[in-house]
C-alpha cells in the first residue's frame, strides 16, 4: 500500500481561509460596506486572529476589500458613478470576450455553456438566488477561459464580488432573471454559430439591461428604507436610533441586515 502523508499544512489552512472569505465576499454574504470585525470572523471560521489578519491582507492585494482608517476591513461601497463605470467596463471586455470566444469555441466548450444556461434556468424556476449568480458567473467564466486574454480575466476578477453584489440586485427585479436568460442563450448561439459581431453585440445590450435593472432595484430599495430613517418623534434619540434601520447613503450602496441569521455573526458597517 503506497503510503500518502494526509497532514494539514499551516498554509493548506490558511488558504482554505483565504477562500472561504472570498466566497462569503464574492457570493454576497458579506455586502459593499459592510465591516469586517476580526473577532467576529475567528469565531465564525474557528481560527486564530493572525491567520485571520494575514487572510485579509491576501484579499486587499485582491482588492475585495479596503482597510478604512480608524474602522479596518470593509467590503467596497459602491456609489452610482462606480457602479456604472463597472457596468461600462463589463460591457467593454465581456463585449470582446465573447467576439473572441465565438471564433474559439469547441464543441466541448459549447457543452459546458449550455449546461451552465441550464442551470440558470433551474434556479430560475426555483428562485434560487445563490444559484442563479453562481451559474452566471460560470457562464461568464467560459467565455472569459476561451477569450485567452489574462489581463482581461485579472481585471473583471478584481471586480468579481463588486459585479456578483450588482447582480443579485439586478436579478431582484421581477421578471429581469427571465430576461437575462434570454439575453445569455442569444450570446451562447451568436457563439456556437461563430458570429463574433453578434456575440459582441448580445454580450453589449446583456450588460446595458442589467445596469437598467440594477438602477431601478436600487431606486426601490431606497425609496423603501427611507421613512424608517426619519427619527420618530416623542422619544429620545437614543430610542429613535434604535428603531432606524441603516439606509443606502447612495442609490448603489447597501444596508446590511441590522441582525445576522441565527448561529451568525453580527456584520457590522
């Protein structure tokens, strides 16, 4: 029997933290502005405070998150402007990935494409939220491996959490999930078909609809949370504090749940 050394490194652990803090990042767990609280963390990963710290240096060199004078760690928050100038550069690359992936495409490639459409369908049907980003992002991620340009890849992952954030957003509309499926079978024939125009204009208006759908969500998340901000009067302002709930300071910032779901950490703006 061949013999096999099953130790766990002290690096093996700490890439597994690494990753497990990109995925709570990149999955929306955690949200633009919200404060990432060492102690919390190491309670809620079972590991030390120096494993933890070293794990968020890794993902500011990452850029997922910013180190804030006098309040640490936090998620970027997206403003209007930053949001769409995201939007912008989504258009502009994923735009040429996918001229230069329909003249690429195998058909093994085009296999994968389409089972990551069907299970954007499926979540669809399910109003699986996590999946539906998730089976975006894979579907992307094709067409990002077959475009060959590194520094494409490396530019739109630095934005990856930023982009999957604006997502859910955009997908919280009704019937915009619906839409965006159809608007990614068009990119996926313009592809197998090997139309790199076509592909490049159907990945365009994909990105521009989604910046449409992100605004308006964000408009009505807004216009929601704005009369629970106001102080309620006949009380102290202690008392009127407690019952406000943290309000988007702009149309593309969000408000983190004033409690975490049981058995969670609180996260903290």
């Amino acid at each position: 029997m061949t013999a096999h050394d099953l130790r766990i490194s002290p690096r093996t652990v700490q890439q597994q933290i690494v990753e497990k803090l990109r995925a709570a990042i990149t999955d929306g767990f955690f949200a633009p502005g919200d404060r990432l609280i060492e102690a919390e963390l190491c309670d809620m990963l079972g590991v030390s405070r120096p494993s933890i710290r070293e794990a968020l240096r890794s993902l500011e060199a990452e850029r997922l998150i910013v180190i804030i004078p006098n309040r640490g760690p936090q998620i970027p928050v997206l403003t209007a402007d930053h949001a769409a100038e995201i939007y912008q550069v989504r258009a502009l690359l994923e735009g040429e990935a996918a001229c230069i992936a329909a003249k690429r495409a195998t058909t093994d490639d085009l296999k994968q494409m389409r089972a990551s459409l069907a299970a954007f369908g499926r979540a669809i049907r399910t109003a699986d939220m996590p999946g539906k980003i998730a089976s975006t992002a894979a579907f992307y991620g094709h067409i990002m491996r077959l475009c060959g340009n590194r520094i494409m890849q490396e530019t739109l992952s630095t934005l990856l959490a930023r982009i999957n954030f604006l997502r859910a957003q955009s997908m919280s509309q009704p019937g915009r999930a619906k839409h965006s499926l159809q608007e990614m079978k068009a990119i996926y024939q313009a592809v197998a078909t090997k139309n790199g125009a076509a592909a490049r204009s159907a990945a365009v208006k994909h990105v521009e609809h989604a910046h449409l759908s992100a605004i308006a969500a964000f408009e009505l998340l807004n216009a929601k949370q704005a009369p629970r901000s106001r102080p309620r009067t006949g009380g102290s302002s202690a008392a009127a504090a407690a019952n406000r709930r943290p309000v988007a300071a702009t149309n593309f910032e969000s408000a983190s749940p004033a409690t975490a779901a049981p058995g969670q950490a609180r996260r903290r703006r």
